[in-house]
C-alpha cells in the first residue's frame, strides 16, 4: 500500500494508511513545496541547520504541521550524526533539539519526533495499540551500522512493545535508479542485508537501501502486513522532493518527517 499524497493550504505532504489507523497517532511526511524559502532552499525548508533563515524555517514548519493536523505541545529534532544513538523524548514545548543522535522515541502524548533528511530513509514507528512512537534517521551508514534495531529495542524496553506489535513506515528516499555506490559500500552492505540489495548492471553498481530495510524489520519481527516502505525517488523527483545527492551536496533544503501521539488521545490524520 503506497503512501498518500495530500495538500492543504499549499502545502503538500504524505501520510501511510497502516499509520493512519494506528489509534491517537499523528504523522506526516513532508515535500519541498508550499513553504515561504526562497532557492535553493524553496520552499518548504524544515531543516534549522541549513543556511536559510531560521524564522522561514519556523514559519514552514508551523505551515507543514498546521496543514498536517499534527496538534502537539511542541516537537524533538536532533544533531543527526549517522550513528545509532537512541533518545527518549520527554514533553516539549516549541521547536527543540534533543542533543546529537539519530532517533526518538516517547510514550508522551503531544509530543512531536522529527527526523530531517534529503535523501536517507525516514522511519516512522508505532505501537499498534498506539502507547508509543519512534522516529529513525537511517542513511546507508547508520543502517549498515544497526539504527533501526537499537530503535526497536530501545522502544521495547521502555514501552514493553515488542516487534510483533509494530506498525513501521519509511518515507520517500533515494532509489536504487540514483544511489550508485563503491565496493566500500555494496560489499559489507550485500553481506550484512543479502546480495540481492546490491544491483549491478551497466558498469554501475547501486544499492536499494528499501529492501534492506524491509529485511532487517522481518528479521527483527515485525510483521510484513504491517511495513509499509515508500517507493518514491527523492533524487528523481525535484519538483517534490530535496535531495543531497541530486544536487552534488551544495546547500539546499531539508525534508522532515514527523509522529507523534495526539495531545487529545485522537489521531486527526491519516484517517
């Protein structure tokens, strides 16, 4: 089932329907447009550490958020370092980074989890019960490195919500069609997730980082029925999308993708 694509007041933006019917969850993946940044951060920019004027950034976020129906007390992002450094997510109120790491977690209701990416897999994680979230920055080091099953695991020991019981969605990220590799990368890659991850054809080898990851939930225990891995290209797709490697890592925007359980105890999205 492939992710939903809306827009609200300019703003577009993805839901999953497997998250959407998660009970009091709120989320959203984000696109480039509908925001107020001028290029080459146009225009919705949700990236605080680019070079864009951090009151356009406040300004897409409360217009990402507002379009979205995400009503929470105030939202978590982080100093993202491709590492595997899990956070608990106490309440917030505004826009706050919780130190450097590359993913959250709460069982605090209208508290916001935020990961930023232009290109690396966003992942979003939910109790099917709806008691607790995740959020998960997995590029091909930080996967490669075991992000995903420190997530789980650390949602496990602190909300008693084991594999089984997960919902998991990943947003848009660069495709195999865009993300060519070296040996350094596809050979410990094709080790740790299968060689059937790493394609080589036409002088080019490329990884589906995808398929690595619907492997690794599997292996961890989350039912298939409830992955839900977005197809969409973010390199391929300027129009929608920000995208690290499409640009040769010149300074661009930030795409941001977001859950969290509703401050009233009811999801308003999605639904």
């Amino acid at each position: 089932m492939p992710l939903e694509l809306h827009e609200k007041n300019g703003v577009a933006y993805l839901t999953s329907p497997l998250l959407g019917a998660v009970p009091g969850i709120e989320h959203a993946f984000s696109t480039r447009k509908g925001g107020i940044s001028p290029a080459p951060h146009d225009t919705l920019n949700l990236g605080f550490y680019s070079q864009d004027w951090n009151d356009n950034v406040t300004a897409n976020w409360d217009r990402f958020l507002a379009a979205a129906g995400c009503q929470w007390h105030g939202v978590w992002y982080q100093n993202q370092c491709h590492g595997v450094t899990v956070r608990e997510a106490p309440e917030v109120s505004g826009y706050a980074v919780l130190g450097e790491g590359d993913a959250l977690w709460t069982r605090e209701a209208g508290v916001g989890l935020a990961i930023v990416t232009a290109d690396c897999v966003p992942v979003l994680v939910a109790a099917a019960d709806g008691r607790a979230v995740a959020a998960a920055h997995a590029g091909w080091r930080g996967m490669a490195a075991g992000v995903v099953e420190a997530t789980l695991a650390d949602l496990a020991r602190g909300s008693g919500a084991g594999a089984g019981e997960l919902v998991v969605a990943a947003g848009p990220h660069i495709q195999p069609c865009c993300f060519e590799v070296k040996d350094d990368v596809a050979e410990p890659f094709g080790e740790r997730f299968g060689q059937d991850v790493v394609r080589r054809e036409g002088g080019r080898t490329t990884v589906a980082l995808g398929d690595a990851l619907r492997k690794l939930l599997e292996r961890a225990g989350v039912p298939s029925r409830s992955i839900e891995i977005s197809s969409e290209c973010t390199a391929c797709n300027p129009q929608l999308y920000f995208s690290y490697r499409r640009d040769n890592g010149r300074e661009r925007g930030r795409l941001a993708s977001v859950i969290g359980r509703a401050a009233s105890g009811e999801g308003r999205n999605g639904r």
